[in-house]
C-alpha cells in the first residue's frame, strides 16, 4: 500500500475510535480566523496530538484541534489551525487533514486564509473571494505515486473553485451588504514575507493576493472530486505597497477585527450550501 494513504488511513481509523460524526462541509481556518469555531454548535473536539500520525500545527494563532459540529443545521467539521509548508512537514503531511477530512464525509472544502493585497484596488480588511489561483511557487501535493483510491493521476485544474459555491458566496454577500472582492491567488512557501521584487513578479502574472497556504490544498481537495471555494481575508497590503514593515502580527490584529463580517459571511454561506 501507498505509505502516504496507508498513514491516512491511521489517522481515520484513529479519528473513528473517538466519533463518527459525518460532515458536509470541512471547513479550514486561517490566521487570526480560528474564533469562528466558537460559533459552532460543537458535538465533539479532537486535538491534533491525539490522531496517531496528524502532522500538528507550530503557528501562533492555530489552536490545532478538529471540532465538530453543525453551522445551525449543517454538519461541519472544523480545522481550527492548520498546518503550512514552511513548517518543515511534507507536502503530503501538510494536505493530510484535507484528504482526511473528505474521508470523513466532507463532500465540500471551504478555506479561508489571510494574505496579502497586491491588486492595487484592495484595502486591508477586504475579503476576496478566489476564482482562481497560481500554483507554480509551491510544491505540487499530487508528486509522486499516484493514490488511485483518491483521484485520477492527471486531474484537471479548470475550474479548481466551484461556480455554484461562487455564486452563493455572492448572493450572501450582497444580502448582508458585506464588500467582497474577487480574484487569484497565489501560494508561496514562506515563512518569509515577499520582496518587493516577488510583489512586482506577482502583480504582473495577475495575482491579486498572496499567502502560505490554500493552493496545495485545493489542488489536493479537486483531486477527490470535492467541490471547493475560498474566502481570504487580506490583512495587509504586499511588500513594497506601503512603507510598513510587514509582520504577523499586524496579519493576525486585521483577520480579528475583520471577524465579525467574515462570521456572517461564513456562516450564511454555509446554511446555503446545505442542499449542494
């Protein structure tokens, strides 16, 4: 057996020994995020250490923990932290919760990030909502031996962010009257921030934002067949656009007092989806 879904397949069986709640939505909570779980009608919470294998998360602000639950009647589980590249983790331990959690039942992944803004228009505190992203910075997670009890060897990336899950994000926004950009993303490994001369790079290869994390993931996610969307949270504007010395802080102090919208927008999102 493949040693990487055979090391799955220990973390479900370790999961299945403490619940068997079943998700609809496996839901990924970025930097400065994770107090969104609060608003969970929480069943059951499982700590990283304590699934045999889980790589655990090192980053201030990831509690690193699953919970489980309901967004009012919708079953959800919810990562509240993840683990990143630039941790050390391989990149088949750092896309290990998104295949686990489809395992679990998850037919829908809704990740959220924090990143930076390079799309002139943009203003820390927006939300930008991914239609698309640029892959070339990280390693790709589906490299080496194919697990064909996940997905096909050659998956095809045209429509990576589903259309419909896009436009029920649209819908609440509008509703809520909740300002939401749109646009690509792209995944570098950090921990590093960019050079001014990588924002310049980006912008002209039509990145709109940019972070650590997301893209391995969502490449992983469309690989299984689950339907996919991502809501970032850019917390600062990209190096070289301001005079501002870039800082995880200042990321972590912006996704806080962006919270309350990115709650009402998650969570609406969420009850919508509940018949997709």
């Amino acid at each position: 057996m493949n040693p990487i879904y055979e090391k799955l397949l220990k973390c479900l069986n370790s999961v299945r020994e403490k619940t068997d709640f079943v998700p609809k939505v496996a839901i990924v909570l970025g930097s400065g995020l994770g107090d969104y779980a609060n608003d969970i009608q929480v069943e059951t919470e499982i700590d990283y250490h304590d699934i045999e294998g889980f790589p655990v998360s090192t980053v201030p602000g990831h509690a690193g923990k699953f919970i489980f639950g309901y967004v009012k009647d919708v079953p959800v589980v919810c990562m509240k932290g993840r683990v990143h590249y630039y941790e050390g983790y391989p990149v088949s331990d750092v896309v290990l919760p998104t295949r686990l959690m489809h395992l679990m039942g998850a037919q829908i992944l809704f990740l959220t990030n924090a990143s930076g803004g390079i799309n002139p228009s943009f203003s820390a505190g927006d939300f930008m909502m991914l239609t698309d992203h640029i892959s070339i910075f990280a390693p790709n997670p589906l490299i080496g031996a194919n697990i064909d009890e996940l997905g096909t060897r050659f998956p095809d990336m045209t429509q990576v962010y589903d259309r419909q899950l896009q436009d029920i994000i649209r819908n609440v926004a509008k509703k809520e009257n909740i300002k939401i950009q749109e646009g690509i993303y792209a995944q570098l490994t950090g921990p590093s921030f960019e050079s001014p001369a990588e924002i310049q790079l980006l912008h002209k290869l039509g990145v709109d934002a940019v972070g650590m994390s997301t893209v391995v993931e969502a490449i992983t996610a469309n690989h299984m067949g689950m339907k996919i969307c991502c809501i970032s949270c850019v917390c600062n504007l990209a190096a070289g656009m301001t005079q501002n010395p870039l800082t995880h802080e200042e990321v972590q102090a912006a996704a806080k007092e962006a919270a309350p919208k990115f709650k009402k927008l998650l969570t609406e999102s969420v009850i919508a989806m509940k018949e997709v």
